[in-house]
C-alpha cells in the first residue's frame, strides 16, 4: 500500500465515513476529515496526530467553506490524491407528503455538496495528473424501493453524474468510482440519519410496508462498514478501479434483477424504439 497518499473525507463522524477514517489512519495514511462538527469527529476518531489527522469543520453547502477546507489540507499535506464523497441522509415517504424544501435541503446535501467538492478538488488533482474520486451512492439510485423516491432520485444523480466525470477527467489520470451498497450496519436508519415522513393517506400500503420492513432492519444489516472501509482502501491501490461497485449481497441481486428486467424491456421495445428515427 502507498500510505504516502492523503485522503479528503467528507461526513466522517459516524457510519462508513468514520470506518474509513479510522482504518486509513490505522494504516498508516494522511487523513483529512470533514463533518459539521470538529470536536465531535475528533472524540468519534479518537486520536490525536497532526501529523497524520485533520479533523475540519465544514458546511457541505457552503462552497466557501469547502475551498477553505482543501486549503487547509493542502497547507497540512501538500497534496490530495483520494477524495471520498461520503456525506449524505436517507429520505422515505410518499412524494405527495414530502415538504418542496425537505426535497432541495437532500438534493443540497446528497447532490450538489458532491459536485461542489469535486469542482474545488479537481483543479488540485489535474495539476497533480493524477487522483481518484469514489462517490458514494446507493444501490437505491439504480435499483429503488418502495416509499424512497426521493433518495434515489439523488443517488441516482450521483451515479450519473460520476459516469460522466470520469470521461471528462480520464486524460488528466484521475479516477472515479461510483460505490452503490445495500444496507449497512450504521446508523442510516436512527433518527438523525433519516428524513422519515410518516404518511397519511389511505392507500400506499407498499409504501407503508416497506417503510416499517426498512426501519425493523436498523442494527441487522448484513453490510459489514470495517469491511466495506478495506475494500474502499483496496479500490484506491488498483491501478484499474471500476466504475460502479455494489456492495453487499443484497447490492447485487438487486442490480442484477433489474439489469435483466431492463435488458428484456429493451429488446421487447426495440422496433419500436428504432421506429422514431428517420428512414434510412
């Protein structure tokens, strides 16, 4: 492993975000480290080393904050050569009963923060000619359920958007990846993690049904966060990263699932599909 390399980590007080921190700085790496709250990061990390660990405050929704966070880093590392877009909530509900100003504040959060640190980033990586980016979106943003619109709609923004700044950026040697798990075992579902918008309506009894699945499912999920940090770490040592990667069993058979379903659709419509073209 190159432990020479410094990591940015976004939302990195709790969940995959704080598993990530700790395992890099357990091995070795140069670490800075956002949340909202510095001295709460700081007691989540345990561990006082400025010489390796930069715990910063920061407003993921303020732009001036973010270019003054990657100053930061780059006064304490002179370099940045891995950024990982951790931040971001759950959303469930019905789309009907969701506030206008809950969907802005998650797509602030879970889309625009991402886009904004990968602008104030990449101008560091291209005169570097080299860096990685993993985004980290959600099996939800390809394959979605009942009652999360909302979030997948971001998360599939996220994938989206990764998809495309990896040709943009490709000449300069920088990476990207796009991670999509399932369900973790932190603390995405507890209260502070999750808009939950309970609904009132009759009807939406899937949505209900799910919802009351998803929450019973906190502290069970089969996704392993240590786990997932070492597979992140591993992600940033291949040479060849891909561009999307599931994580965890539910992940995959979910992806798969709806690959087929799509690659069926696809050819069940096809002439109809060519039929919208001029003749040829």
């Amino acid at each position: 492993m190159n432990t020479s390399k410094v990591w940015f980590v976004t939302g990195a007080s709790q969940g995959l975000g704080l598993s990530l921190v700790k395992k890099l700085l357990d091995n070795g790496y140069r670490v800075a480290a956002t949340s909202r709250n510095a001295h709460q990061l700081s007691q989540a990390v345990d561990l006082i080393d400025r010489e390796r660990f930069l715990p910063l405050a920061v407003d993921l929704n303020n732009t001036d904050c973010i270019s003054d966070a990657i100053q930061q880093t780059l006064s304490a590392f002179g370099r940045i050569d891995v950024v990982v877009n951790n931040a971001g909530y759950g959303m469930v509900g019905t789309v009907e009963e969701i506030p206008e100003q809950e969907v802005k504040n998650i797509f602030n959060t879970n889309v625009l923060a991402i886009i904004n640190v990968t602008k104030s980033i990449l101008p560091v990586m291209r005169r570097q000619r080299s860096g990685y980016i993993l985004n980290i979106g959600s099996v939800a943003g390809f394959s979605g359920a009942h009652g999360w619109s909302v979030y997948a709609a971001t998360k599939a923004a996220v994938a989206a958007f990764s998809e495309v700044i990896a040709l943009d950026v490709k000449e300069f040697g920088i990476k990207v990846t796009v991670v999509e798990p399932s369900g973790f075992r932190t603390g995405f579902l507890t209260p502070t993690s999750l808009a939950l918008n309970t609904s009132g309506i009759e009807g939406y009894e899937a949505v209900k049904n799910t919802q009351e699945r998803y929450l019973s499912m906190n502290g069970q999920q089969a996704g392993d966060p240590d786990r997932a940090a070492g597979i992140f770490i591993g992600l940033a040592e291949n040479p060849e990263p891909p561009m999307h990667l599931f994580l965890g069993k539910d992940a995959y058979n979910r992806a798969s699932e709806k690959l087929s379903a799509m690659s069926a659709e696809l050819e069940q419509w096809k002439s109809v599909t060519i039929d919208a073209d001029f003749p040829s």
